[in-house]
C-alpha cells in the first residue's frame, strides 16, 4: 500500500476539491485500490475479516481519512 499520510492527503484534497497531481477520478481510484488492499484484497466486507485482524489498517485509514473531512464539513 502506498504511504497512508499520502492516501490521506489525497482524499483529503479531493474532498476539499483540490487536487493536485491527480483528477478527481484517479484521486477516487486512488483511495479505492487502497482500501481494498487494505482490507485484503477483496472488495467486500467481512466483519470475520475484520474482527479477526485481518484487515490491516482499514479502520486506521477510514478513521483518518473521517476525522479529517466530516468533522471539517460539520464545523463549515
């Protein structure tokens, strides 16, 4: 998986509609295939999977990724 901080970045940017080296699809491509990695691989959801540990840094990235956008959008 790409460096999380850049990941983050990226979604961030593109939620603000900034996006820099990257189109608003390829930033949306972007944050997809990282998830997916981080979620093993697959494109669907296991609460198993994720229970179990298997799901390496999902939460960590869907939480940074929430904490930097929705809570910015409730204060706007």
């Amino acid at each position: 998986m790409a460096d999380m901080k850049d990941i983050v970045k990226v979604a961030v940017d593109n939620f603000h509609g900034n996006v820099e080296n990257y189109s608003t699809a390829q930033s949306n491509e972007l944050l997809r295939e990282a998830l997916i990695e981080a979620n093993g691989g697959s494109t669907t959801l296991s609460y198993k999977n994720i229970r179990d540990g298997k799901c390496n840094g999902l939460f960590a990235l869907i939480e940074e990724v929430l904490s930097r956008t929705v809570v910015e959008g409730l204060q706007s």
